[in-house]
C-alpha cells in the first residue's frame, strides 16, 4: 500500500532510483518509471499510476529532475499525452490501455489527432469520413485536415462516421487507427512560417480491427468532447514557471536592450506582463481542478486567453524591434518534430501565434462556449467543436 504523501512519494522515487540508473538505458528507465506507478501518479495502478491525489504529480517529476533522470519529452507527444491519453483512460478498455498507454507516456510511440476535415473544423460533427463495418473490423474513406505531426504519428485518434442516416451527433464513432496502415497517406501542408507543423491526410480503404474502437458505435461524439476538453487545456493550460513562455523573450528583451524602449510601449509591455502571471495562476488553479476530474467548459477560457495573449506579446516584440524584428531569418520547408510556439526569431513567434487563435477550437467558438456554458447566457445557433 503506497503512503500517498508528498515525503511517501518522494520515497518511493528514492527506492526506484536506487535500483534504476537514471543516466542507464532512457527507454528502460522510462518504462520502469510508468510500471512501478511514478509516471502518471493520479492514474489506477496498472495504467501508470497509484491512484495518488493528482497535486503530486509535481512532486515526482521534480524528484526525478533533480535526480538528472531522462523525461518523457512532453513536447515530442503533446497530442499523445494530453489529448489521446485521457481520453483513453476515461473511455478506452482495460486491453486498450493496457496495449497503448506505457509507450504513449515513454514517447516511444507518438500520437497525431484525425478530428478536422476541409469542410468540417469549427462543425467537427458534420464530418465524412466514413467508416464501414467490415468482416471483424472497418473501412476507412476520407480526408482529414491540419493534422499536427501526422509524419511523426504512429497513432491518431480518429472520428469517424458510421451512420450516415443518424442525426450528425449520433452516428459518429471513436477510433484508433494505425498510421502506419495500408492507404494512409500523410502530405506536408506548409505554414506561414515556413515549416510544416500539420499536413493534410488521405485515408483510402485503411483497415482498422474493431479492438481499435473505443467506446460504443454511435458514441463517438461524447467521447471526442472529452478529447476536446482537455485539447484546450493541453494549449492554453501548460504549467509555466513565472516568465515562462512568450512573455518571458518580451520581458528579457525590454531588460536587456533599453535602446529598443519608447515611453508608449512601456505601459503596453507592463500590462501584457500582468495579464500573462494572472492567465499563468488561471491556468495553473484550472490544472488543479482538472486533475481532480474532467475538464469543465472553463478550459475554454484558459486558451482562449493563452491565445489572445501569444498574439498580442508576440506583436508587441516586434514593435519594439522596429525594422530588426521584421527580418525572418530562414524559410526553408521543415517537418518539425514539435510545434515550436516560440522558434528561433520574433517573426516566427508572430507569425506562429496566429494559429493560436484557430488551433484547438476558434477564439470565436471558444467565446460562444463561454458565453453560454460557463455564464449561461442565452444560445446562439448551435456550434459544435
Ligand atoms: C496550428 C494548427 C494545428 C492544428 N492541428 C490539428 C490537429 O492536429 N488535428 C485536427 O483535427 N485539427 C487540427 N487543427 C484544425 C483546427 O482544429 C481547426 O482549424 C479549427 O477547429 C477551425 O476549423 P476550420 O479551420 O475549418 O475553420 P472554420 O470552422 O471554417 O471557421 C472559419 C472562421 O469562421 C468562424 N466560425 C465558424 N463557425 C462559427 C460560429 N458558429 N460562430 C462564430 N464564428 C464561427 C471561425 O471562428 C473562423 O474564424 C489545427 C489548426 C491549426 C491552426
């Protein structure tokens, strides 16, 4: 029985770390990590975890960063671990997460999200792709669209239709489908920043065993809410020290070049600075309320500011750089092997936050989401995403 403490947890890393080398065999130790409880702490055991109260989690992983151990490069698998892997916890079979969970979190096995079409992105239920039974299995027509890390994917999460002749909620189902199958087709699709983050993918008679359906046919609408949830908090939830991220360039620029500073834009950099600490304790407060459960529309309000902000820090970088922060210094074509939200110059960052605003639902979407299921202001026509 684990003393689920902080000093109990911090016992238990010590144990492990006396019996594996952090600075051994990373895929070994990373595996080690996820079957002895310490990856996932909030998890069941078996899944990764000890059923540990979720605020622990923070003291683990600094147990093993300060022990010098490998992480599980979080960036690498941002879809795997904060989308596919909640919701296969909450939805998928004990086989299920069994087969997918430890390489998922190891980041041996990368995940990718075949959710949005070319007419089917804030109406993700009006999608059509179609997927037909088939022997002990299914078979998979159709395009996806703006498919984050497709080329690194082995896996993807992926809605599919089952029933055209149900109303559009209903005949949705949730699958995992292998990318490595027969007839799936990954083709780059080039940013404004030159690289090629997402891609369009063709799916044509991909075959997909049933063991790979999660949840029930017909179900797949409810069980892709809970991916979207926590897609949101995944963005614009992202545990920060203070001046992580966007704001901290801003903040180091503005110290260390006065040369740059105009009295106009040294109230706009102060205020930017506020909003980014108070959106950093909102989502560090969401994140604490979200371990303890399922994400609540509320994590729409989390990237919804995440995103004004990054737009709004970003283009403040560039004022204050004048003709300097306009050069982009490289625009050769590249497949990252993670989103890079802060890259190498200011405009990249600038040109990188304006996806901000699309990915992961629309700030437009997440606005009405708020205005109705968060303030229970009267509905506009439904929107679905
Ligand atoms: C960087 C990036 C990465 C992405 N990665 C993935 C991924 O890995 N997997 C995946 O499946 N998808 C991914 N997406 C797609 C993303 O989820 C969609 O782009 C998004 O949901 C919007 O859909 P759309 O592009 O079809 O725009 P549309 O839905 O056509 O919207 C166009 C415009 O109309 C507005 N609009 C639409 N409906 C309404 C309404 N009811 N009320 C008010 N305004 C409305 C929108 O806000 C938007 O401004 C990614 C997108 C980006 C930018």
């Amino acid at each position: 029985m684990s003393d689920h403490t902080a000093d109990g947890l911090r016992g238990l890393v010590a144990a492990f770390l006396r019996t594996h080398d952090p600075s051994g065999d990373r895929t070994g130790f990373l595996r080690a990590r996820f079957d002895a409880g310490l990856a996932w702490v909030h998890h069941p055991p078996g899944r990764g975890g000890l059923g540990a109260p979720p605020h622990l989690q923070a003291v683990v992983d600094d147990a093993f960063a300060e022990a010098g151990a490998p992480d599980n490069q979080p960036r690498r698998n941002s879809i795997g671990l904060g989308m596919a892997a909640p919701t296969l916890l909450r939805h998928a079979s004990e086989a299920q997460c069994r087969r997918w969970l430890r390489p998922l979190w190891t980041g041996e096995e990368v995940w990718c999200q075949l959710f949005s079409e070319p007419d089917a992105g804030s109406d993700l239920a009006s999608l059509r792709t179609r997927a037909v039974p088939d022997g002990d299995g299914w078979v998979v027509d159709g395009q996806k669209v703006w498919t984050s890390l497709a080329h690194e994917a082995r896996w993807a999460i992926l809605l599919a239709r089952t029933d055209p002749a149900a109303p559009k909620h209903h005949g949705l189902t949730y699958f995992v489908c292998d990318m490595a199958a027969p007839g799936v087709q990954v083709r780059p699709l080039r940013q404004a920043t030159g690289e090629a983050e997402f891609n369009e993918v063709f799916l044509t008679g991909v075959r997909i065993p049933d063991t790979h359906r999660i949840g029930e046919v017909g179900h797949g609408w409810r069980i892709a809410r809970t991916t979207l949830m926590n897609e949101r908090v995944a963005i614009g939830g992202r545990p920060l020290p203070r001046e992580g991220g966007m704001v901290g360039v801003l903040a180091r620029l503005w110290r260390e070049r006065p040369d740059l500073r105009t009295g106009g834009l040294h109230e706009e950099v102060l205020h930017a600075w506020v909003r980014a600490e108070a959106a950093r304790l909102a989502a560090l407060r969401l994140r604490q309320l979200v371990a303890a459960g399922q994400p609540g529309p509320e994590g729409s309000a989390v990237k919804l500011s995440f995103a004004e902000l990054s737009q709004r820090i970003s283009g403040l970088e560039v004022e204050l750089r004048g003709a300097e922060g306009l050069r982009h210094d490289d625009w050769t074509m590249r497949r990252p092997v993670a989103p890079d939200l802060l890259g190498r110059t200011a405009t990249y960052r600038y040109l990188r936050a304006r996806g901000n605003s699309i990915e992961g639902g629309t700030s437009e979407i997440l606005r009405t989401i708020i205005a109705e299921r968060v303030l229970g202001l009267p509905a506009e026509p439904r929107v679905d995403r």
